[in-house]
C-alpha cells in the first residue's frame, strides 16, 4: 500500500475537510497526500499519529499492522471515490452505525419545499454517541438553509435527527412539517397552538392552530446533533 492509500484508509468516511482540521493540515494539503503528490514531514506525520492512534511504522513506512495490538491484517485501501470499505454490515463491527443523509432540506427561514427523501450517502457515527442520544435505527442526516436559527444553527450546517423523538419538549429544537414545506425550529406549546420559534429575532414566532391544522403538522423529529463545516 502507497502512503496516498494509506492516508485514504485511516481518513475512511470522513470529509477531506473534517479529516485535515483534526489533522491539523490545510484541506488542500490533504488532498495532494491522497493524489501522492506529496507526503509529510515527520512532525506533521507524527502529529496524525498521535491523533488517530497508529502506529508511525504504518503510516510513514507501510510497515505492521495499522494500530499497536491489531493482526496486521492487510486492510483494503479507500479509493477516494468509493468508501465502500465500511458497509452497514461490517460497520457494527468496528463499532460504528452509518446513518443515511437525504436529499431533502430543512428550511430555517420561510420554509423549504425540498422533501425528497432520496438518500445521498452514508455517514458513520460512533455507535455508543449514538445509543446516548436516541434509536440509532430511527436517525437520519439532514441539511439546513436559511439563517432563521442563527447563531444556534447555520445556513448549511447538517443535523441529526431521531424520528423516534417526536413529542414535544417545550424548547426542544425539532424538524417539522407544516403543509408541504419542511422546518428546523424550537417548539413551545401554548392553549390550543403550537409556536414555531426562530434564535433569529428578525424572524417572529410561527403559531399553529391545533384545533383545525392538526393534519397538516409533522413532527418530523428531534434534533440531537449538528455539525457544519468551515471553509479554508
């Protein structure tokens, strides 16, 4: 295995981008180690490391097994195009859960009409974060547009949602379906009317009469986590 396979293999399903922050290395830099345009020096080399528990040996001379303990079985490099070396069937065994993103949008503003439910990709997450945050089985990945949460939740940023987490927590932020357009958004009850609230003050609140739009209300889920990512 090259040094580009290698680096390809410990980032697995991790963004480029993702990977090089934790690395402590400029996103573009990452992507000349993957094409083998280059390679590290040792104290960059040291650094991944360290961070991702293997061992030196592996990482800059191709030598023993990828981490202290292991077999030293050869493990498959990760093509760039096709992470198709973790699957949903060998993923518990390493002790992960790829949850599906869709295609569809959550709207922090004025509503999105984006809810396509096609799935895009697959994503791992630590199975145990996930058993302390809800029904792993039950979580999907979407993505934000809009600046009506905002600080708490960017334009682009992607959530995690349970849909098993359906009832409602007053100032719990949830993904909701109002007619045919999709929210992000804390929820609060009030007699007879559910109140859709933005962080963002320029946007007011969106109350819903219980009483006669009860059908055009879904509660899609709980959102449990997000993340976003920062552009060099």
């Amino acid at each position: 295995m090259s040094f580009s396979e290698r680096i390809r293999t410990l980032r697995g399903t991790m963004t480029q981008a993702d990977f090089a922050s934790r690395a402590g290395i400029n996103v573009n830099t990452l992507r000349n180690y993957e094409r083998g345009d280059s390679i590290p020096n040792l104290e960059v080399a040291a650094s991944i490391c360290r961070y991702f528990k293997v061992s030196t040996d592996w990482l800059i001379l191709g030598e023993g097994p990828m981490r202290h303990g292991d077999t030293g079985e050869t493990i498959s490099p990760v093509p760039v195009e096709d992470p198709a070396w973790m699957s949903p069937e060998t993923a518990p065994a390493m002790g992960y859960t790829l949850i599906p993103k869709v295609k569809a949008r959550l709207c922090a503003g004025t509503g999105s009409l984006e809810t396509s439910g096609d799935v895009v990709g697959l994503y791992a997450f630590k199975t145990d974060f996930l058993k302390r945050k809800g029904r792993a089985n039950k979580m999907v990945l979407m993505d934000v547009t809009g600046d009506s949460m905002e600080p708490d939740v960017w334009s682009g940023d992607t959530v995690l949602i349970d849909e098993s987490q359906r009832e409602i927590i007053p100032g719990g932020l949830f993904a909701i379906g109002l007619e045919s357009e999709v929210f992000v958004k804390y929820l609060d009850r009030i007699p007879g009317k559910l109140v859709l609230r933005s962080k963002n003050p320029e946007y007011p609140p969106i109350e819903v009469d219980m009483n006669g739009h009860v059908e055009t209300v879904r509660i899609i889920g709980r959102v449990v986590w997000s993340c976003r990512e920062y552009v060099r």
